[in-house]
C-alpha cells in the first residue's frame, strides 16, 4: 500500500517560506495570492474556500490582512450586488513575481530526473485520482 504523507506538502512550504518570510506574509495569506493569480477566474471568497478546501475562517481572515496590507481589493459586482470580487493590487506584483520563480523551482525539483513521458503519465494518472477523490467527496 501507498503511504501519502505529508512530505510534499512540506517540502512546498519549505521552498514558499523564503517569500513568505521576504514579504512577512503567513502561507495562507501567500497561498491565495498565487491561486488569484494562478486562477482569475475564480476571484471570490467562496472561489477560494470551495477550489482550495480552505475554511471561510481562515479565508476571511486572510483576504483582511491581505486587504488592509494593500495586495488586494474587494470589489461588489454592479450587477449582483451580493457578489465580491477579489482582485489583486499593484503591489501584490513583487510577491507574484518571486512566488512565480520559487513555484517553478519546487516544479523543477519535483521532477527532477523524470523524463517529459513520465511527467505526463504522472499528470494523467493523478489527474485521475483527483476526479476519483472529488466524486467521493461529492457522493458524502
């Protein structure tokens, strides 16, 4: 049987701990920056809860520090009043730029020695027992 730990998932913060630390910015706070950027077509609060599995707490409270730090904004929807968008600032653009680069370089790591055949056999099968995971988690 596969053991799945937490190696990765440490390993990843361990190389994101150099931004975070550079911008004094906690992991979840750098976490949602890099998925607005990563993915703006998800650009709200629950966007970010139900994609990225996090706690509305938790998301609440660092869309506040990111917001009063002047990273992101809030912005209502003119046509549905109750819709927020959340929309990076300017100065959220060093932080993208080098969170960008460290990304990259925990890719870099992560396939090191693999060829491009196995990369996408490994994105193809995991691909698969993600949508496995969802169904399960959606079936509950």
């Amino acid at each position: 049987m596969i053991f799945v730990d937490k190696t990765i998932t440490r390993y990843y913060e361990m190389k994101m701990a150099g931004v975070c630390e550079k911008y004094d910015l906690r992991q979840m706070e750098y976490d949602i920056l890099m998925f607005l950027y990563n993915n703006p077509k998800y650009n709200t609060a629950a966007d970010i809860v139900r994609i990225r599995k996090s706690t509305k707490s938790h998301v609440s409270t660092s869309l506040k520090v990111l917001e009063n730090r002047g990273l992101i904004e809030r912005r209502v929807d003119p046509a549905n009043k109750k819709r927020v968008t959340i929309h990076l600032l300017q100065l959220a653009n060093e932080v993208i730029e080098d969170g960008k680069w460290a990304q990259k370089e925990f890719a870099q790591d992560m396939f090191d020695g693999l060829t491009e055949e196995e990369i996408k056999m490994f994105m193809n099968v995991f691909q698969k027992v993600y949508d496995n995971a969802e169904r399960m988690l959606l079936n509950e």
